[in-house]
C-alpha cells in the first residue's frame, strides 16, 4: 500500500466505488480506495440491486436518471457486465389517493423529461399478468426501471476506476483518522498508515464508525430488510422477463429472478440491526430471517399476487443496510473538518451510486457538487440529530417507505422534542404545530381543541378557513407570529463589516438599520438568503433560514479572514416573536418608550428596545407584506413578552396566525423563500433579487458572474401565476405549460387569502416570461389556466409595508 495519496476512500461498496471511479474520471489520478474485506462486504453484496428513477426530490430523480445511464459506460470501459436488465415498471395504485399520487409524479416527471404513462387497470393487468386486477385502480408506467447485478456493477466502478489510475487494497481495515495542522490526514491502518490530502467516508454499514473517528455522530442508522425469493412459476415459462412492481397498498416490491419472483417489503414493524455500534467482524452474512414479522404484508402481497403464494418460497434474504432520517443520502464536506468528505446513508446505491459518487467527486475536485443537492447535503442536520432522534426517525421513515406524505402532513416520531417557552401557551391557543429540524412551530389554530387536527388531502384541507382568517385578520388589524424557527447568527470584530461585504452580494447596513442580501457562490448562484441587521459599528445580527445553519456555517468558515471577524450561530439563544398588519404599530407603541413614527422608525431600521420589561432587538419588517416588527429576544423573555403582546393586543384586535398563513401572504406578495424559490441552481436576476445585489460597492463573492448574468439575462425567470384552480392549490413541482409544452416547474403555490385568489410561483425561461396568457400548471394531474402576474398580487407598490 502506498504511504500518500490525495484521496483515500474508506469502503469498497458501490458508493465508494462509484466515487473512486468518479474521482479519476475527473482527472485526480492518484486516489486510493481501502477495503476492510472483499469489495461489496457491507450491505451491497445482497442487495436485490432493483434501480428506477421516480423519487420525490427532483434534484435526486436527476442524479437516479444519470446513475442508470452510467451502467453503459463503465461496462464499455471495464468489460465487467453490469447485468443491467431494463424490464419497465408500473407502481400500482390500490386507493384514489394513492391515483392523484401517481399523477403528480408523473407530472413531476415532465419537467425532468422522464417519459411516465398513466395506464389502466386492464393495461397493467396486460403488463403485469401476475397481479388481481380486483385490488388496484391504475398504474403508472415507467419504461426506464430495471435491476443490476450488485456485484457486477461495484466490480465495473472499480475497474474503471483502476483503469483511470486509481488503487484499490483489499483486506485492510482502517481503524484511526488523525488530522494534521496543515489539514491533510494519517489514516490509520492495520496494515500501515496513509498520509491523505482529502479522506471519503463511504464506510455504508460502518459510516457511523468511521465518523466517530473523528468525533462525528452521524444520523444514520441500519435498519433489517427482507425478501423472498418464490419457486419457479410456469405463467413465467417461455415470457419475456416481467416488469418490475410496486404495490403501495401491501407494501411490497416485485421483480422476476430467475424462474420465481422476489418480493420484498418495508414492513411497518421494522426492526434497527446494530442499533448502537456495527461489529467489525460482520462480512458477507446474512441476519436470521423473521417472516413472522413481515408476515401482514406477505398476506397483502399473496392475496394480489396470487400466483406468488402458490409458487412456494425458495429463499429469503434479510441484510441490514442504513438510512438517514429523511431517507436521502448523506454527502459533501463536514463542518469543522477540513477535507474531511461523507458519502453514506445511500439506501438506493444501485439507483443513486453513480450520482453520488458524481456529486462528491465535482465538488472535491471543483469545489461545487455541480447541482443542486441541498436535499443530499450532509449539512442539512444539526445537532437535534442525537442518535435516540436519528432511531426514531429512521424507522418511520422506513415504515412510511411506500406512504404517501400528503402535503399538509406532520409526522409524528421524535416529537416533540424541541420546544420554545411559549409551546404550552400557542398549545393552549389551540396551536397545530409542525416540526422543523425537530423545533415544535405553529402552522395554524384551530378554534377549538376537537379541531385542532390536519385532516390530511391533497386538496384544500380542513385548515384552509381558519389559516383565511389569520390572513384576513393580518390584513386588517394585527397577527401575531412566532419566528423562533429561523437560523440567527452573531458576527463580529473590526472586520465585520469588510468580511460581510465581501461575501453578501448587497450593502452592508448602517448601524441601526436592515438590508436583505442573497449570498452567491464563485459561480454567482444563490446559496442564502439573509436579513442583515447591524447592531453597531463592529456587530452584526443575521437571520437566515435555520434548517441551513450548518450549510451556512461551513460557507463562512471557510471564508473567515484569520483575525478580525467571529462568527457564531444563536438560534436558540434568541427566539422571536412579530407583529404585522395595520395596528402592528399602534400595538407597539404602546409598549415602547421609542417613536415608531415612519420618520423616526422607517421600514429596515432596527434598535435594541425594552418592550414593557423585555430587552429585544426589534426590526422594522414584515414576511406579511404588512406593516410589521420582529422582536428577538433571549430565551428566557420570551413568555413574559408574548403575555405582554397578548394581552395588550386584544384591543388592537391581535390574532396569532401560523406558518401556513405566513406561506399564503408571502406568495401574494412574490417574496421568496430559501430551498424552495432561492437555490443554488438560480442567479439572483433570475430569482428576481437583482435589486438586492450592489454592483457597485466593490468586490464580492460570485460578482464577475452576477455582472454577465445581468448582462445576458440568466436563462429562466421566477414569476407569480394567478391559477384558475378548482379545489386544489398548486404546492410546488408542478410543471408549468405554455403553449401545449411543459417549459417550467412551480416551486411555491397556495390560495392567497387576500386576494380571493390561488397563486403561483415557478421558473419558466426568460423568453416565455414575458407571456401573460397562455400559460397552465398541471395540479393533481388537470392543466388549469394560469395567468402570469405582472406584479405581486397584493399591494404591489408595497407601501402598506413601508408607510
Ligand atoms: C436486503 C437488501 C436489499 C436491497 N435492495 C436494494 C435494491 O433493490 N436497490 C438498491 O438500490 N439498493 C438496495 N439495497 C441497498 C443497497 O444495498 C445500499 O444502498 C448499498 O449497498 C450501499 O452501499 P455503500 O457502498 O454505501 O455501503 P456498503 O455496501 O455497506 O459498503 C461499505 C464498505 O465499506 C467497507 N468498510 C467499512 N468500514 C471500513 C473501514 N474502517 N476500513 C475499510 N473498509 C471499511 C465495508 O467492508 C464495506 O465493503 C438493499 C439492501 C439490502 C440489505
């Protein structure tokens, strides 16, 4: 084994594979992949190697669509046969549900050019001879579903790999990770020591080992899965190889082996294996069968497979292999560990290896993943993610694997779990709460307890009047939000406001005053989306989104000048509290011994207050698109200011409102919201955040970019719709036609209560964005009339916000 190499991968399954293989094809020569055992010894050895492209993410159904392309290549370079056999798919429907579903994934299928076919009952039956038409309703169709030898696949990566120059040792266990001062590695070995530029955990099973090497906890945990294999069947005899299958209803996956079927389940009773820590001296075995407890979905599976139960079990197969808590993989650099990289918790490695190992590689050699992966992105969990939360939320997510998650659903394990001072009293207001990263926050209320509860739809729901009244009387009189679900950062030092210049596209305040700012990338795409507040001279308060606290930390990190600036995350030591609407001032003022006339308080200013006892730090501005302050205070002042907030209010007419008003009065007004309109794959002009970018103030990250997309115009732009819906709201990722064509997708959409209307926000390109007519959004699988919105709906001159 060699003593230096720029790159040594930890794990020789398809993941580490595929980024050995990735790596070298991206010209970084000398890497080196070790192996604990023979390549595929952790759970990609048994694997049942099934790969198609629907996801629900858009940006991981990209990554799937280039993974099977990719099969072709790496046997053309190797010669390994991937056994890649592309059979087709349907995922059948049992309930109507279960139908809209499909024809939202099918929808969402457009935009991404997957070529998805709704399809009869009697077609699938034609398709699929082996199922009981008397059970389903319809099917979708997908031509580019398949599976893969596992072995023949991992071999083919690292062939290539090998070919591209990359080494691999096998029979090696790294048991240690050191980091030196200069940022490179001593991996540690039982056959001797590496020194690494860069270090790739793609440890699958042991990832969570790997990572405790160098004091990460990472969420993921391995779960036990099951499948049979079935004798031989003679309706198979002499016919092509049968389609895959899903059955959502029992919970089961199909495909032909050989001259029996396997069948596999994600039972709800699933079971953790090696909940704590993964023995080392677990290798190419298998883990006892338990049919007993995948016993309720056999029954399913044989009642609507008839032929299957009389056909016999050959085999059955039960391996463990791990998930994250949302089931998406874990990738990209970790915080605090300079080339230190992740690739693990992959739990569709024949569908998702190659784009991982794509994803890692660009962003190791290119310094950006090349796509759009916030949904992938290990920076996506915070410390909420203990290993009881990450058990908890890994076997729901199991148990949900072929659930449908409606759009207005909550789940509930791990929950609650953490809670700010005012959780009993908004729960006693009849508060419906959602969780986001794990922190309990009202999404609306409910006018009694017995109703304080999502009946769960695709359509409009049984909130849809009561979040309307929060909105109208935000619109009227004064709401009350709480906003502690916001990541808040605490910058300063002399050079705070260089170093903030530097990397924010906008000014940097005045003391005493607000700017809203898109952070950029090198390539001049969107990666944040801040409100910076100046407190003085030499400090700064940043409100950002908080699921993308660790996101923005190991952004800043790595653009820290050496001396000069600090940067820390306080999200929870300050939580928050608004007011909005026409009273809000009057409310406010009532409090405070500061003038909160427009002159002496105007829109973006901010200042530290004492809000009857409570020292807060209030700025002047509203999600609402109304007259509206936000109030930060430390923990502990948080009750006693929402009492105070409360009880005074109730002469101004003040109402609590929730996240789900906040969605609806944000979208009548176009603002934007991060992961959902503002994503690395946007400009800013694209994004209509132009006017929040300072060309002029000097060099900043991503300028020379912003300058020429100015310039050329960027390729799509966000726009607003006013759709002609019926009883269902557009929610995001439905394709936008115009013309009979699919040209765009929505990222936002919901009934704006203000204006009577429901509404839309999606990319089209710039060439059609001018368009008024025309246009249509698909929801829940009916093209509904869309009208482009020239300017927000709501107030468009904006002066109820400003005056
Ligand atoms: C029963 C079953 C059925 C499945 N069916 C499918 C399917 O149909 N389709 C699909 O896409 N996926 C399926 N999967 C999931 C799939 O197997 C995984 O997504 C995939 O194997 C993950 O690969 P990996 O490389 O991340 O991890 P692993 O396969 O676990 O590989 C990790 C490797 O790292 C090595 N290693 C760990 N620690 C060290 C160390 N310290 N030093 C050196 N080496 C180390 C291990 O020996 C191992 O070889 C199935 C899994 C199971 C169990």
């Amino acid at each position: 084994m060699k003593s230096h190499a720029r790159v040594v991968v930890i794990g020789g399954g398809v993941v580490g594979a595929s980024v050995l293989y990735h790596l070298t094809k991206a010209g970084w020569k000398d890497v080196l992949l070790i192996e604990r055992a023979e390549l595929t010894s952790g759970s990609t050895w048994h694997a049942a190697g099934g790969m198609h492209t629907v996801n629900g993410d858009p940006n991981v159904a990209k990554l799937q669509q280039y993974t099977i392309k990719l099969y072709e290549e790496i046997e053309r370079i190797s010669g390994q046969s991937c056994g890649v056999h592309i059979t087709g798919g349907i995922m059948l429907a049992g309930t109507q549900e279960r139908l809209d579903w499909l024809k939202m994934a099918k929808a969402r299928g457009r935009y991404l050019g997957m070529d998805l076919e709704l399809i009869s009952v009697e077609e699938a039956a034609r398709l699929f001879p082996l199922m009981d038409k008397r059970h389903f309703k319809g099917a979708l169709y997908d031509p580019i579903e398949g599976h893969v030898d596992p072995y023949g696949v991992t071999h083919a990566y690292a062939k290539s790999a090998q070919i591209g120059g990359a080494e691999i040792v096998r029979h090696t266990r790294v048991t240690d990770l050191k980091a030196r001062a200069d940022g490179s590695w001593d991996v540690i070995t039982d056959q001797g020591n590496v020194r690494a530029e860069h270090v790739v955990n793609a440890a699958g099973l042991w990832a969570r080992e790997v990572g405790r090497m160098v004091g990460l906890e990472l969420p993921v945990l391995a779960m036990e899965h099951q499948y049979l294999i079935t004798g031989d069947l003679p309706q198979l005899v002499g016919k092509p190889e049968q389609l895959h299958a899903i059955d959502f209803e029992g919970e089961i996956y199909l495909r032909q082996e050989r001259g029996g079927m396997l069948m596999g389940t994600y039972e709800k009773a699933g079971v953790p294996w090696s909940p704590v820590a993964t023995p080392w001296d677990f290798g190419q075995d298998l883990l006892p069968n338990d049919l007993e407890r995948i016993a309720p979905s056999l029954e399913v599976g044989f009642a609507h497979f008839p032929a299957l139960g009389d056909a016999g079990i050959r085999k059955v197969v039960n391996g463990p292999f791990t998930f994250a808590p949302d089931g998406n993989p874990l990738i990209g650099p970790v915080r605090g560990l300079p080339n230190f990289w992740v690739a693990c918790g992959v739990m569709a490695g024949f569908s998702q290896g190659g784009g991982v190992g794509l994803t890692l590689a660009n962003w190791m050699v290119e310094g950006d993943p090349g796509a759009d992966v916030w949904g992938m992105d290990v920076a996506r969990y915070g410390d909420w993610t203990t290993l009881a939360y990450t058990h908890a939320k890994v076997r729901e997510n199991y148990s949900r694997r072929f659930s449908i998650r409606f759009p207005n659903e909550e789940l509930g394990a791990a929950r609650p779990l953490r809670t700010t001072p005012i959780y009993e009293r908004l729960a006693a207001r009849h508060a419906v709460f959602g969780d986001y990263c794990a922190l309990e926050h009202p999404l609306w209320f409910a006018p009694s307890a017995a109703e304080a509860v999502d009946r769960v739809s695709f359509r409009r729901s049984n909130s849809h009047p009561h979040v309307a009244a929060e909105c109208l009387a935000v619109r009227d009189a004064v709401g009350l939000l709480e906003i502690s679900n916001y990541g808040k950062f605490d910058v300063r030092g002399p050079g705070a406001a260089e170093w903030l210049s530097s990397i924010m596209a906008n000014r940097v305040p005045a003391v005493g005053r607000i700017s809203l700012s898109p952070m950029l990338n090198e390539r001049g795409k969107l990666i944040g989306d801040f409100t910076l507040c100046r407190v003085a001279e030499d400090r700064f308060f940043l409100v950002g989104t908080y699921a993308a606290e660790t996101y923005y930390m190991r952004w800043f990190e790595r653009h820290l000048p050496p001396a000069g600036v600090t940067v820390r995350p306080c999200a929870m030591e300050y939580v928050g509290l608004a007011v909005a609407g026409p009273n809000a001032r009057a409310l406010l003022q009532s409090l405070v011994r500061d003038d909160l006339s427009s002159a002496a308080f105007p829109f973006l200013a901010f200042r530290r207050m004492e809000v009857g006892m409570v020292p807060a730090l209030v700025g002047r501005v509203s999600f609402t698109g109304e007259l509206g302050y936000e109030m930060w205070v430390t923990t502990e002042y948080q009750r006693a200011l929402y009492d105070l907030l409360s009880d005074t209010g109730r002469e101004f007419g003040l109402r609590p409102f929730g996240g789900r008003a906040l969605n609806s009065m944000r979208i009548e007004k176009t603002f934007g919201t991060w992961a959902r309109e503002y994503r690395p794959i946007y400009g800013p002009h694209e994004a209509g955040l132009g006017r929040f970018v300072d060309l002029e103030k000097g060099e900043f990250m991503g300028r020379t970019a912003a300058v020429q997309e100015r310039a050329g115009g960027g390729s799509h732009r966000l726009v607003g719709f006013q759709v002609d819906a019926a009883d269902a709201d557009a929610l995001g990722d439905e394709p936008i036609w115009h013309d009979g064509r699919v040209v765009g997708w929505v990222t936002s959409g919901a009934f704006g209560h203000r204006v009577g209307a429901s509404l839309a926000l999606g990319y089209v390109p710039a060439a059609v964005a001018a368009a008024t007519e025309g246009f249509e959004i698909e929801i829940i699988g009916e093209r509904r009339r869309a009208m482009r919105l020239a300017a927000p709906p709501y107030d468009p001159g904006g002066r109820r916000m400003r005056d």
